[in-house]
C-alpha cells in the first residue's frame, strides 16, 4: 500500500548447457524482469558477450510469421476469445506439424483469391468511369477512333463549338460540365482545336471498346456484381474458418510465441564461452522460491544470488501493490505515469477520491442507475484487461453517484421526498426549484475545502517524497520548500479568515488584537512570510509560483459548477419535455395531444441522454484532471519502468 | 429623459437585469477565452498523440489546463445570481 512492490536485484550464473533448463524455468515461473545484457565494458563484465538465440528460434520464428499472416486476414485477438479449453503443449505440437500448415495453404488460398477478384473489380469500375461521359452519345464507340483523314476530339467545354471547317459534332449539355464530340477533317485540326480550346476545352480518352458505351457499362457493372458475389462466397468460407479454427489458431499462436521468447532470451544475456549471466529483478517474497526451483532444474549447477540495489542509478521495474479494491485505480495511474520504485504510489487514495469527486459533481440518483446499468451492460463487450479495469472504476464512480444523488435528493433533475442533506443544488427553473433556490455559497464553501484539504495532503506527501529521493543539502531544503507551501496557504487562509468571518469556515474575527492588529493576522502574516522564505531558499523562481495557491484552490470549484450546470440541464429538459409539452395536453386529450405527447416523452429521453453522456464526461475529466493537474503536481513525478517479468499468462494452453 | 420618472422597482429590475447580463459575460467571455486556449493545444496534442500513443495522458491533461478560466467564469457567474 502506497509503496509499490519490494524488488531484489538478482543474479543467475550458470554453464552455458544449463541455459535452456534455466530459461524454461523462468518463463514458467513469470516472476523473472530481465534486464538486458549491453556489451559496453560495465565493470565487472569485460569480456562478456551478447548470446546467441536458441538453434530453436529460426524455425519458430517462421512459423510464428506465416500464422499471424493468417491471424492477422482473420483479425483474430486473444482478447475477444474465452477459451473451452486448454490444450497441452505436446499435442498443439503435433496440431502444428500435422493441421496448422493445412489450414494456413487453404487460408492463404482463399486470401490470394479474394485480393484477385478485388483487384478485377477494380479494374472494371476503372472502365466504367471511363466509359461513363459517353453513354448519352448516340453513336457506337468503334466508329469514335481509326481514321486517317478525320480528327476526332472528345471532352468537356464550357459552351457549345461549332468551328469554320466542315464539321459534324454532339453536344451533350449538362448541369455544371458541357460534352462534346467533334469531328473534323484531319487538315482542320489546329483550327479545331483553337475553337476548342476557347470554350476551355478538356479532353477525355476515347475507350477501346466496341459497341454502344450504354450496353459496355451495363455489361462491365454486370460482371462486377458476379465477382462481388465470389468475394461474398469466398468470406463466408473465411468466416466459417475463423470461426472453426480461431481457438485453434491463437493456441498456436501463444505457444509459438512462448517458443519464440525463449528462443531469443539468450540475446538478453551475458555469455562466456562456456558460461551464461542474467541479471533481472524478482518481487522479494518470491525470491526464494525461484532460486530453489532454479537449482532444482540445474541439479545444482547453477548460482543464484541477490545483489545491492542502487537506488539512485538502478531502474527498479515498478509493480503495483495495492489491496484489490484499489486495483482499478491503476488504470488512471498508468494513463499519467508509473510511479518510480522510490516515489509514494498515490494509486490508493487515487482510486477513493476520483468517485467521491464524480459523485459529488455528478449526483443524481437517476443518473447513477442509468450509469450502473450501462456499466453492467458493457461488461460482456469489454473484454481486456484495462477495459474491464475501466469499468469497474465507472461502477465504483456511479455507486458514488447514487449515494451522492441521495445527498442531494435528486432524481433526474427532480426533487426526492426528502430535502437536501448537503448543501441544495435545486435551481428554481419553470417553478420546480422547490426551497430557497441553491445553496451556492455552502457549496462552492465546501468545495473550497476540499481543495485546500486535498491540496495540504499532496504537499505532505510531496515533504515524505523528497525526504526520502533527495540527498545532502538539497533534501532539507526540498522538504522545507513543500513546508513552505502548506505555510503560505494556511497564512493566507488566516489572514482571510481574521479579517472577515465566513460561514462554515473558521472564524478569527473575535482574537484579541495587538497594537490594534488581530492575533490572527499576525500569525497568518507570520506564516505567509516563512513559507515565501523556505520557497525562495529551494528555489528562488517559484515565487512566480504563488498565485497558483489561489488558482488550485479555486479550480476545486469546478466541483460545484460542472455539478451545477449537469443540474441546470436536466432541470431545462425536465421543464420544456413535461411543464411545457406534456403538462399543457394533459389537460384536454387530443389525438394531435398524444401526438404532441409523444414528441414530449422523445425530448425528454433525448435530453437526459444527452446530459448522460455530459455527465460522464464532465465529471470523468474534471475529477481525474483534479487529481492530474492539482494534486499530483504537489509531489508525483512518476516515470517508473514497468515490471514485465519473462514469461506470459497462458490463456489457451498449458504445460 | 427629463421627464423620466424612476421607481425603486425600476431599478431593483434594471440591477437584477445587470447582474444577469454581467453573469452571461462573464461565462461567455471565459468560454471564449478557454476555446481558444484549447485550441492550439488541442490540435497540437491530437498531433503529438498521432506520433506516440504512449503520451495521451498527459497531452490530455495539459489540453483540459485552460478549463480552469472557464471554471472561474462560471464560479463569478453563480456568485453575482444567487
């Protein structure tokens, strides 16, 4: 919790022969980050090379090649597939020898076929556009060409021509483009073209084809249903195989793939002669249990031991470690940045305030049932990992929303029977505010304390980060720095609150006075004073910075406001579908009145769709851009590696 | 105008007025302010995201940081009505 996975720094050495063992070792075990061997002389490993990959990884990356093209055609994911079983390594083997290139010669076959029709029809729209500017003349296409003595030009104009030589032409006016045929003595060529070329001539080809244009189109666009009817043939008997095989194929897939990484796991080491060295990290619970298998597998051939980490030059790989509730709030985490070995991992209080935050902004009952029920409902169209993530940070998010529309007692922008226990957020639209209008100064109050509380907790934890990465002098100063800030906020907020008496805040208007100057004033100018010294003592430019006290603490507002406007739509729908629609029809029914009615209920179902989809967004962005942009700004740096250990999670074979 | 004759009624209604039109402003204006904001950014994050995928998070972030004057306006705005 709030400190990723403990990591050992751990060293295999091994005789060379002993590196297939250890290598299937590890990628069974999937605990093993390697971190990769670079040939440039560090110290204590002159003379080590790069290894070479297994005699294996040759054939199985050619393997691997031909069924993902296969894969690929048929875009097949491991994702969308649940599999029915899981099959065993020797018989996908045999699978692979005996089937996998059957299957491969009858796909590819029937890929190359489609791709050869598609590139026909291509061709034939090709003509057809050809041909398309003469199917309205009057005369057969062969008797368009092949003279010696006459010119014939054929193209758009912009008037009709009628040139000084003898001539016979076709005018074909349209909207927009004029087409022209012309023929002329082959001696009058030059003065027909001048003619021509006036009325901005454009020439189009004459096609090779015999025959009215009209009939030549009819007869091509024939031949293009013929051929699109093949290709529709040729994809049933594709999606017929995909269907039959795609287990089949991504279980080959994973076990080539497995190979394959195996194979070339050597090029990640360093290698003697007659020797072999991995360096890697592994979770420091599991050390144990992977040395011991490790000499297992080796007979006792190999030395496993754990090395000192450096925390200021080692990139320790990052893995989370964070009770499961909290797991979804890594997806947000991740979007941002991983948090480095060193840094606090904020992924816990992250994944309890983004949905009391989109609660607060969004809530409303109806709202949040409607966000629940999507949510559930995706779950079986989701199907990754981070997709699934995702929708449970939407559930927790909703479930918030409900409990917040509680609070608030709203329902879709209407009032519940009972009134508001936060601060009332009814506006008073077409007379259905109900009370006292909102409750603005409560709750834009409560929103600023929140951001001064979520902003104080960012820079205590930014004091607990730099005491712990910053060394020397550097280290008290940084501490102090943060110090600095919560001073100058908390002074500023003391001043403020000795000068004027706010409600729901603390009151300092009644401390005795000094001098003729409150007690309060004093020390709240005391406290903005040091903290502007331990600021300018880390760092004299971010004085520049302290405005920002001000503008993060009232962009917590946007709690209150996007929450607001969310209210004010639902409210304008709620009045226009029923107070305005429906309310007025009820009255005396009508034909024409249910009619009217209906078109009510569709505004109103359209409206709240709408403010759905705006409520979603809205309270998504603004709570995580909070947590982005105000508080981890105070301490998260982020920029960790992520722990990818050497293996994979099987999901449609096994050992 | 000489002759025109003001009521407390007429200038509670004119004040009431001002203050509406002073909460339009300031929305509209900020709105307009974080518009344009957001859309140098905007395009350059659609952009740097085309090249690396990898940065979406933080191009985000940094295309929403104008949102904040928009806040403000919205804030003054539900100051000055209720």
């Amino acid at each position: 919790m709030l400190k990723p996975r403990p990591m050992c720094r751990v060293l295999i050495a091994a005789p060379k022969e002993q590196m297939e063992p250890v290598i299937q070792e590890l990628y069974r075990r999937h605990l093993f980050h390697i971190e990769d061997f670079v040939e440039q002389g560090r110290e204590g490993y002159e003379g080590f090379k790069i290894g070479m990959p297994l005699p294996r990884a040759n054939d199985a990356s050619k393997e691997l090649l031909e069924l993902r093209s296969v894969t690929n055609s048929f875009m097949l994911k491991s994702e969308d597939i649940d599999p029915t079983q899981k099959r065993s390594s020797p018989e996908l083997e045999k699978i692979i020898e005996r089937d996998l290139p059957l299957i491969e010669k009858e796909a590819t076959e029937l890929l190359g076929n489609r791709s050869k029709l598609e590139t026909q029809i291509k061709e034939y729209e090709q003509k057809i556009e050809g041909l398309i500017p003469f199917t309205a003349v009057s005369v057969p296409l062969e008797l368009l060409r092949g003279y010696s003595t006459l010119t014939v030009f054929a193209g758009y104009v912009s008037r009709n021509v009628t040139p000084a030589c003898p001539f016979d032409s076709e005018y074909i006016p349209s909207k927009g483009r004029n087409f022209i045929v012309l023929i002329v003595p082959a001696t009058a060529g030059a003065e027909a073209e001048k003619a021509l070329n006036d009325a901005e001539f454009q020439p189009v080809e004459i096609p090779e084809e015999d025959g009215y244009a009209k009939s030549r189109t009819g007869y091509y666009a024939g031949n293009i249903a013929t051929l699109q009817d093949q290709i529709k043939e040729i994809n049933a008997k594709l999606d017929d195989q995909k269907k039959q095989h795609a287990e089949l194929l991504l279980a080959c897939d994973e076990l080539l793939t497995a190979e394959v990484e195996r194979a070339e796991a050597p090029l990640r080491f360093a290698t003697t002669d007659l020797a072999f060295v991995a360096e890697g990290w592994v979770p420091e619970t599991e050390v144990e249990e992977l040395s011991r298998s490790i000499m297992q597998v080796t007979a006792g051939k190999a030395y496993v031991t754990e090395l000192e980490i450096d925390l200021e030059h080692d990139k320790v790989p990052v893995e989370y470690n964070n009770p499961s509730f909290a797991k979804p709030g890594e997806v947000l985490m991740d979007v941002y940045s991983r948090p480095k070995y060193t840094e606090i991992d904020p992924t816990l209080m992250v994944s309890i305030v983004f949905p009391i935050f989109f609660g607060i902004i969004l809530g409303d009952l109806g709202y949040g049932i409607i966000l629940l029920a999507m949510v559930l409902g995706l779950r079986k169209f989701l199907k990754g990992e981070e997709g699934r993530l995702l929708l449970i940070t939407l559930r927790n998010a909703s479930i918030a929303t409900i409990i917040f529309g509680i609070l608030y007692s709203e329902f879709l922008g209407f009032p519940l029977w009972w009134s508001s226990i936060m601060p009332n957020r009814h506006l008073s639209i077409g007379g259905h505010g109900g009370g006292h209008g909102p409750a603005i100064p409560e709750l834009m109050i409560m929103a600023i304390w929140i951001g001064i509380l979520h902003i104080t907790l960012g820079r205590i934890l930014g004091m607990v980060n730099h005491s712990r990465q910053d060394h020397g002098a550097h280290r008290m100063k940084a501490v102090l720095a943060n110090l600095g800030w919560i001073l100058v906020m908390w002074g500023i907020l003391t001043l403020i609150w000795s000068g004027f008496a706010i409600p729901y805040m603390i009151d300092l208007t009644g401390m005795p006075a000094v001098m003729g100057v409150s007690i309060g004033a004093i020390a709240g100018a005391v406290m903005l004073v040091i903290g502007v010294v331990f600021i300018a003592r880390d760092s004299f430019l971010e004085i520049v910075e302290l405005p920002t006290i001000i503008s993060h603490v009232l962009s917590y507002a946007r709690l209150v406001a996007v929450g607001l406007s969310s209210v004010a739509i639902a409210m304008v729908t709620n009045y226009i579908a029923i107070g305005i629609i429906i309310e007025p029809q009820l009255e005396h029914l009508t034909v024409i009145g249910v009619v009217i009615i209906i078109a009510g209920v569709v505004v109103f179902l359209l409206g709240h769709a709408m403010n759905t989809a705006l409520g979603i967004l809205g309270g998504g962005l603004h709570s995580i851009r909070l947590h982005y942009v105000e508080f981890f700004t105070k301490f998260y740096k982020g920029g960790g590696d992520k722990y990818e250990p050497f293996g994979m999670k099987k999901k449609f074979t096994e050992d | 105008m000489a002759d025109a004759v003001m009521t407390v009624e007429m200038i509670q209604a004119s004040q009431a007025g001002m203050k509406a039109l002073g909460a339009g402003i300031a929305v509209g204006l900020t709105g307009i302010g974080t518009g344009i904001a957001e859309m140098g950014i905007g395009s350059a994050a659609v952009g740097a995201t085309a090249e690396n995928k990898d940065i979406f998070g933080l191009v985000l972030l940094l295309t929403v940081i104008p949102e904040t004057i928009v806040i403000f306006g919205l804030v003054v705005g539900l100051l000055l009505l209720f």
